[in-house]
C-alpha cells in the first residue's frame, strides 16, 4: 500500500532521514521506533506531503506521491495525526470534526462517521459546542485522532498518539488503534512507548539518526536484544 524508497531528507544542512526504506502491506499496523530526534515524524511529514523529501521514492496505492500536494494526498484517503494535537482553536470540538469531512461528498457517510467518533471518543460530544482549545490535552489528542477519522483514511499516519496520556487513555488509545485496524484501515504508527506499540503491531522498523537499523514483526522485535535493551529498558 505504501512504498518508500531511498528516501532522504534535509533541513538545510541537516540531514534527518537517510536512505530509509520500508514498507506498509495494506491492513497492517507498522511502528517506526526510535530515540528522540531519529527522524520519524520527519519521515511522516514527507509521506504526507508536508515537506519535500532531497531524494527517494514513496509510492501510495501504486502512484508516485513525492511531488503530490499535502490537500491532493489527503484526498487519496492518506490522513496524518501529527505530533503535539493540532487542533483548530477558536472552533468548537464539532467544527474541528466538521473539517476532517470537509472534502467528502458522502452526507450519510459523514454522519454515520460522527456518531462512531463519538462513540469511541463520549467526552467529545459532551463537549463538542466548546472551543477546541479548552478541551484538557488528552481531549485534544482524541479531538486530533477523531478528525483524522472523518476523512475516513485509507491509510493513517499517527505521530505518538498516546503522547502525554494518562495510563487508561494510552490503553484505550491502542485499543481504538486495533479497532480501526479491524475496520480496514492500515496504520503507520510512532510511539515512545515502544513496548504497547510492538505488541500491537504487525510488523515494525527501528529509526537510529536517520536510518533504519533493524525491522521484524512485532513480536521479532520485542524478544530482540537490541531493542530490549535501547527501548524496553530490558
Ligand atoms: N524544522 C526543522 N529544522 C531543522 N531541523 C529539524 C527540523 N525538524 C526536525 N529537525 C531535526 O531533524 C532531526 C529529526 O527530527 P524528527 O522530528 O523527525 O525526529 P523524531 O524521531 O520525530 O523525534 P521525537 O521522538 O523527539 O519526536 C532532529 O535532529 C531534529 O532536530
Ligand atoms: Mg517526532
């Protein structure tokens, strides 16, 4: 479903992302790991179109993207949930949810997707005619998570949704993500917490300054030594 080749990306004289490639098989859910600063939500942001990669191929659904613009990927069904919720302040929650809808033609289908966000997600509807901006950090992490959800993604990019959580909203964040999966969309996901992401997770690839240094299933790398020991604190 998703193919990237070779790529690398620069900020200027930095390089972030260095000749990475990997793979994403349509229903899956992948996990980039990797210590701060290894290039991951760098990698997101240049699948997304948010920045151009120096080099490299991605290809998505058997079309090339890297000169695609970030509105035309999101209409190919490829959403992104960046780092740090990015929710629109001066909108209420609904508004916010609305946006996440606002290239589909499908009214039904829209309402339909309304109601399952707030199904999963009961404290959005009990605040949807608030301002985004004063919903509580979790919210607004499950604000961000639900109008990717409206787009209704073929594909979801998830930058460290659990980032800043509690413990029963990180185990419910995973259990929401296992759903989504099940629903048929595929996940490419980051995460800090290597343990929970591994372990819901097809298959995955460890990031080190740029550069994939190891990949396997999710359980290959949990019981792998290497990975034990730089991010399981084993
Ligand atoms: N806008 C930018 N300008 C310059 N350098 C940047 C920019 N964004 C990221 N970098 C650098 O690129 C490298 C990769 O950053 P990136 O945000 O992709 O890392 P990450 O793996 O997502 O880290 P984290 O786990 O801390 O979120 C870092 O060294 C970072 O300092
Ligand atoms: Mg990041």
């Amino acid at each position: 479903m998703l193919k990237v080749e070779d790529l690398s990306v620069h900020y200027g004289m930095i390089q972030a992302v260095n000749q990475v490639s990997f793979h994403v098989n349509e229903g899956e859910v992948v996990s980039l790991i990797g210590a701060n600063g290894a290039g991951k939500s760098t990698i997101l942001r240049t699948i997304s179109g948010l920045i151009k990669a120096k080099s490299g191929k991605i290809t998505y659904l058997g079309e090339s993207i890297e000169q695609t613009s970030a509105k035309k990927i999101v209409e190919k069904g490829l959403a992104h949930v960046p780092e740090g919720r990015h929710v629109f302040k001066g909108m209420s929650v609904q508004e916010n949810l609305d946006l996440g809808a606002f290239l589909r033609k499908d009214k039904d289908g829209v309402q339909k997707d309304l109601r399952a966000v707030f199904e999963r997600f009961p404290i959005l509807e009990q605040r949807k005619h608030q301002d985004a901006s004063t919903l509580s950090g979790g919210e607004q992490q499950m604000l961000a998570m639900g109008r990717a959800l409206m787009t209704r993604p073929k594909l979801l990019l998830l930058d460290e949704p659990s980032m800043g959580l509690a413990p029963i909203f990180i185990k419910e964040i995973f259990n929401i993500i296992q759903d989504i999966q099940k629903q048929g969309t595929t996940v490419l996901l980051i995460e800090q917490n290597a343990n929970v992401a591994l372990s819901i997770s097809n298959r995955g690839y460890v990031l080190e300054t740029g550069k994939i240094v190891l990949s396997g299933t999710g359980q290959e790398l949990l019981s792998s030594p290497e990975v034990q020991k730089a991010y399981l604190g084993g």
